[in-house]
C-alpha cells in the first residue's frame, strides 16, 4: 500500500482534540509524526462533479503517478459520499500505475440536491445558494470575545451547507505568542457553536498556490490547517484536528413543503447527527432513520396547515430548530 505526497515540507501535526465547545468542558492530546517518503500520488481530472436526479456524471479519471519506484496497484475509496450517490466501479476499486481509470457518478431520483457555500466579505460573511444570491448573512457578538483577533483568508463550509469554519489569529500574523484557532458557527443563525485553539498560529501569505489555509473532510470532523511555529514559510506545517463530536446543525430539506395528512417522505442533511437523534415537525414527533452523521430520512407527521418548526435533539441532549423549515398544505 502507497501512501500520499504530503506536499508541505517539515514536521507533520496531528492534533486530537476532544473539541472546546462554548458552555461545555474539553481537553487535548497531542501526536507528532515524522513525515515519511511518499512513493505515490495521485491525480484526478476534475476536482468537482454536478449530477442531475436520476442522471450520471461525465468521467472523472483517476490516475497514479509512482515515485521511488512505486509500482503496485493502489485501492480507492470513497467515504462519505451524500445519500443517493454511487459511484462506477463501486468503491473501494484497484487502480493500478500508469493506467487512467474512468469514473461515473449516479444519483438516485431521491438524492438530496442543492448547493451553498460561504463568502468572506470585508465586513461580513455571506451565505449563497448555487445562483451567487445571498441567503443569508451570519453574525456572531462572539467574535469580539478574542482580543485582537486578526481573521485569516478563507472560509470552510461543511459539505451539506450546516457549519462555517472560520479560521483566526489571536493577534497580528508572525508576532510572538500568537496562536490560531477555528470558529465553527451555524450557518443559518450565526451561532458559534464551538471554537478551537491549535498550537501554531495559521500561514497568512496568500500567493498564486495558497488563498486558503483550512479545510475540512467530507463529514466536518477533521481539520487540515497550514500552520507554521512562527507564521513563516520556512517553518510551514500540517496541522490535523480530530473533533470527538461536529455540532449539531441543519443544512437543507429534500422537500420545501409536506402534506397535512402526513407521510410525505423527507431528506434531511446536515451536521452532528448521532445514534438516536429524535426529530419533531411542528411539535409532532416524526419517524427518522439515520442514515449517516449528515444524513436522515424521514415521514412527516399530520400537521396543521402552515409553516412548521423543525427541531432534532441528540440521544446526549443537544438540540437545534429551524424556524419554517416546511410549510404543510
């Protein structure tokens, strides 16, 4: 089995954090590792895919570049992909050295569609959907909380719409003791929902490679920050920070609307969902099936007519509401 160029040179961070959440307790251990010679890379023809319901993608070639004298084969697979989404092969799937390997992907007709991302403004931050119109702008009296706080370019988005990662320094880039940390905040109301300190403070230089120093895996729970002891290139790093648990958050609905009588089949994505999560519609408990940590599927309640409340809650007791979330006809 190969393994991953790194491509950032010096010593290598994994941080695991227990997660410092406002209002609750946490901790933090810490594992340096060496980095070690990579014999392989790998390099894929598009770095994103649209697909329609029920349609397929144009191919995505996959391709291994060996290096040291690398020549195995080299497994993929995809973690984490939205429910309803497939991939041709099935993964995990053999690639082997110097063959291009074309990849389709499907979505059922009941995928979960939409898109949004986050913009940092020089005022504020935006929200906008898949047509550049801004649905909302978060803001947070919590960010006043960190003397000095300097924000760092770029913004991380959770992959169903939920969180913002808002990377910071806790003062002026390269000065001494400074450190960096990560604001992570519901995107629908602005809420901070927790804040992490990492040990180094970010990278700031924004060149032609690098306009963003932080970003998140396909679930939100681990974070990939470029670093650096004293905010210089020469001493750049890779930080990783494992969250035990992602706040809980909604991101979108499959359905705007449900039927009054009940049993309208819903998707619902976001953030943090665990076992047991209970979900209520207008105040009338609803059968949800959790299909992963950002997936649930469920049958509305008979409601009365109008725009309904929608809350989940956590087997631990963390709970959020989204005011409007459908309307029942």
């Amino acid at each position: 089995m190969g393994r991953f160029v790194q491509g950032i040179a010096g010593a290598v961070f994994l941080i695991l954090f227990s997660g410092i959440c406002v209002g609750c307790g946490g901790g933090a251990t810490a594992v340096i590792q060496q980095p070690q010679d990579a014999d392989f890379s790998v390099a894929v023809s598009s770095s994103a895919v649209t697909i329609s319901q029920g349609g397929v993608s144009a191919p995505v070639n996959f391709s291994i570049i060996p290096h040291n004298g690398f020549s195995g084969n080299v497994q993929v697979t995809f973690a984490g992909l939205p429910a309803g989404i497939s991939s041709n092969p099935a993964s995990p799937f053999a690639i082997a050295c110097g063959i291009d390997t074309a990849v389709d992907f499907g979505a059922a007709a009941t995928a979960s569609t939409g898109t949004a991302f986050a913009v940092q403004t020089v005022a504020s931050r935006e929200i906008r959907d898949s047509s550049l119109y801004v649905t909302g702008v978060p803001t947070e009296a919590e960010l006043n909380q960190v003397p000095g706080r300097v924000a760092v370019p770029g913004l991380a988005m959770h992959p169903t719409g939920a969180l913002i990662y808002q990377p910071f320094l806790t003062g002026a880039a390269r000065a001494p003791n400074v450190r960096g940390g990560i604001d992570i905040s519901d995107a629908r109301s602005g809420q901070l929902r927790m804040r992490i300190f990492l040990p180094q403070q970010f990278m700031t230089d924004v060149d032609a490679l690098h306009g963003d120093f932080l970003t998140i895996d396909e679930n939100g729970q681990r974070l990939f920050a470029i670093t650096s002891l004293d905010g210089s290139p020469q001493n750049a790093a890779l930080t990783v920070a494992q969250l035990a648990s992602v706040p809980l958050a909604i991101g979108s609905l499959s359905s705007p609307t449900t039927s009054v009588a009940g049993e309208t089949p819903l998707m619902i994505r976001g953030s943090g969902f665990q076992a047991g999560i209970k979900l209520t519609i207008g105040g009338k408990t609803a059968t949800a099936t959790l299909v992963d940590m950002n997936t649930l599927t469920a049958v509305s309640p008979a409601v009365a007519a109008g725009p309904q409340q929608l809350t989940l809650t956590n087997a631990n007791g963390e709970t959020v509401s989204l005011d409007a979330a459908v309307t029942a006809n």
